[in-house]
C-alpha cells in the first residue's frame, strides 16, 4: 500500500496516539477515541441530566415489559372466562360454598397457582377435565405474568428502595440510576424479598382477624400457601376471606417465585464477579500472549488483548469472534486488513 494511503487496522484503532510534546522525556501514552457515531452528551444541570437518564430507563423498561393494562387484560380474560365454565359446573363441585360467583372466581385462583386446598373440588368427570385442562393454561398464563410483570413491578421499586436506603444523603438522579445498574440484580432480590414479607404479614394478620385463627396456625396457612404446598386443613373460609385470597394468593406465590429467579440471578452474578476478578488479577504469561495473538504477527494490540481478557472472563466466546472476523472478512473486499468507505460501497 502507498505510504500516501496510510490506513490503521481497523481493530487498532480502537487507540490512538497522543500527539508528542516537545518534552523528549515525555511518554508516550495511548488514549481511547470516542466512536464518532456515537451520541455526544447533551451538557445541562445534572437534574436535568438525571431526569432524562430516569425517563430514558422507563422507556426501556416499557420496551423490555409490556404494560400492566395488557398483562391484566390477559388475566381479566382469562378468569372471567374460567369463572364463567366453573360457575355453570358449581353443582357439579363438591366442598365448602359461600357464593356460587365467588367461589368459582376463588377456586380459578386456587387451581392455576397450584395451590390446591381441596376445600373446593371438581365430582364429576366433566369438571375434572375441565380442571385438568385449566391447570396447566393457569400456570401459562402465571409464567408469563411472572417473567413480564411481575419484572415490571420489581424495577419499578428499585428507584423508590435506593432513595429509601440513601435518605440521609443528597443522592441526585443520575447516582440513583448508576446505583441501580451496579447493583441490579442484588436490589431486585431485596425488593422481591421485602414484598415478600409484607405479604406474608398482611395475609397472617387477615387469617388471625378474619378467619378467626391462632397466630401459628395463620402462619402455617400463609406459608403452604405461598409455597402453593396447600395441606387443605386451613384455609379461606368465609366469603371475605375468599375475596381477600382472589388478590392475595395470586401476587404472594408470584412474588415467591420472582424472589427465587431473583436470588439465583444474583447468585450467577456473583460467580461472574468472581471470574472477572480472577481474570484480571492473574499474571500475564507467555502462552497468554500467544493465545491473544489473533493475527499471529508476534505482536498483541490492545484490541486483542481486550478480546482475549473478554473471551476469558466469558463476555464472549471464540465462536463470537470469529463470527464478527467473517463479516470483517466480506467486507474486506481488497483484502487490505482494513475497512474504508469504498469497502462498504463495494460489498455492498
């Protein structure tokens, strides 16, 4: 290539060097160069940075969720249709009835969450396909409300749970979101945790006040509950008690189960740190130079040694890499180890 069309790789230039002082004792330092596709930061007082950042994460977050109106347009759906065929069976179903409405609507929530009292129970072999058939829909449709808005809710209440937990000090915006995304998956655990035990009293205390039961036994209740193990030898019994279990069964064992996603979510997390840690603090060797040497020129850039310690913490797989060096390769049509503008037009 002509010295006068001096091109730098592609994947080097990712650095650049600065330019040299007259100083002969000055080092050379390398700096990294911002991607000039890259969006340059609208400069304003922090809070109106901080409120953009937290109206641009709500945004994502709607993009990554779908509203509440249309999870609980699915569920309305669906237990209205439930309620009605469990209604038009109620003399085919065998137990303790308060209102034929109700118990219908309380024996849909029972069934697709897999709680299963026994206190209501299909007789016949029409309602007993029926509920072989609504079971596995119901948990569908809880699956589904537990990976969409049951996330939703979560990080929904992370901001107010960092403000909670920084109340004493000034925290702006922008420190709150850049909190949140250190933290992500440990906030989430503790948000569905501290629901969870909200829960758990709230439905204690009702069974105690309502449902007449001693304090171990509304525990022992709440707890087979939540779990969905559903004994049976205690349960909701009267008609408030029902109509307070249509609510409270529903988002206590969904709250369970998202509190469990998230504490293995952290879990992981914490493994990866870990790795990321080792990664970095380990000693640099000579078959660690080789292994990072993808154009084997004897020489290691920094974007190959990135893409090696990336490789080795497991951000990326060697599968990956060559993947991204293939489309290189095609767009590389002079075959120059470089791209440029007329590259792209060729390939293209």
């Amino acid at each position: 290539m002509a010295s006068g069309d001096v091109r730098n790789p592609l994947l080097s230039g990712l650095v650049d060097p600065v330019p040299q002082l007259n100083s002969a004792s000055t080092p050379r330092r390398r700096r990294f160069r911002r991607v000039k596709s890259a969006p340059l930061i609208d400069l304003g007082s922090p809070d109106v940075i901080g409120e953009r950042s937290l109206q641009r994460s709500e945004s994502i977050f709607q993009n990554l969720h779908p509203s509440f109106r249309k999870v609980a347009l699915y569920l309305v759906v669906y237990l209205g249709l439930s309620t009605i065929c469990f209604y038009l069976v109620r003399d085919q179903i065998s137990g303790k009835k308060t209102n034929g409405f109700l118990d219908s609507l309380y024996l849909c929530i029972v069934t697709m969450t897999t709680v299963g009292y026994g206190d209501l129970v299909p007789k016949s072999d029409a309602t007993k396909l029926f509920a072989c058939a609504f079971v596995f829909t119901g948990m569908a449709l809880v699956g589904h409300i537990l990976t969409k808005a049951a996330d939703y809710l979560v990080e929904k209440q992370e901001i107010l749970l960092v403000r909670a937990l920084h109340m004493r000090q000034k925290v702006s915006p922008t420190d709150i979101l850049n909190e949140i995304e250190t933290h992500r998956a440990k906030y989430k655990c503790l948000t569905a945790f501290i629901l969870l035990i909200v829960l758990i009293f709230i439905g204690t205390i009702f069974l105690v006040k309502v449902e007449k039961l001693d304090i171990v036994d509304a525990f022992y209740c709440v707890c087979s509950t939540i779990t969905t193990l559903g004994y049976g030898d205690e349960s909701f019994k009267t008609a408030a008690g029902r109509i307070f279990a249509v609510f409270w069964i529903l988002t206590s064992t969904i709250c369970l189960a998202q509190f469990f996603l998230y504490a293995a979510e952290l879990n992981t997390e914490n493994r990866q740190k870990a790795l990321v840690k080792w990664v970095l603090n380990k000693r640099i060797t000579k078959l660690d130079l080789e292994a990072a040497d993808l154009d084997d020129d004897g020489v290691v850039g920094a974007a190959e040694f990135i893409l090696y310690k990336l490789k080795e913490m497991g951000k990326i797989s060697q599968e990956d890499i060559l993947l991204v060096m293939k489309e290189f390769e095609d767009l590389d049509v002079d075959q120059s180890g470089t791209l440029s503008n007329c590259d792209i037009m060729l390939a293209q």
